[in-house]
C-alpha cells in the first residue's frame, strides 16, 4: 500500500472523515474539503508517527505540510528517507 493509500485510510477510519476513500483526491484540501479540525489535526499526527514509525517535529507541524494528501505524503516520505539514513 502506498503512503498516500495509507493516509487516505487514516482519515476515513481514524480520524472519521465523512467523505469515501476512493474519492479523497490527492490535492483535496483536509481542512476546506474533508472537514478535518485542529483536533483532528492532532489525532492526524499521532496516527501518522504510529503507522509510519516517524516522529513530526512541532517545525514539520504545520498547515503547509498538513494541506492535502499529496503534501502529507511528500512529508512523511522525505521523514521516513531521513529516518533511513539517520
């Protein structure tokens, strides 16, 4: 399963997102499109670390890296590829 087919699962089942995970797009916004709140926000973090086995520093928390699909992928490969060579 890809990083983006992971997060798309994470939000309809963890963080309880009302919209299908066939038709979350990648560019879609979490916070205008899906309705993810700042609680979810959080609760979004946390389930990443676990799934991933990364940690998200407060500097990599935030509404830029946090925007869609597509930038929480980017992010969560990029700290997967540092926690690799680390």
């Amino acid at each position: 399963m890809s990083a983006s087919d992971t997060i798309k699962k994470i939000l309809v089942s963890d963080i309880y997102v009302e919209v299908p995970v066939e038709q979350i797009g990648e560019q879609d916004s979490l916070r205008d499109v899906l309705g993810v709140d700042s609680l979810g926000f959080v609760e979004l973090r946390v389930q990443l670390e676990e799934a991933f086995d990364i940690a998200i520093s407060d500097d990599d928390f935030t509404p830029e890296h946090f925007a869609s699909v597509a930038s929480l992928t980017s992010l969560v490969e990029s700290l997967k590829a540092a926690a690799a060579t680390a």
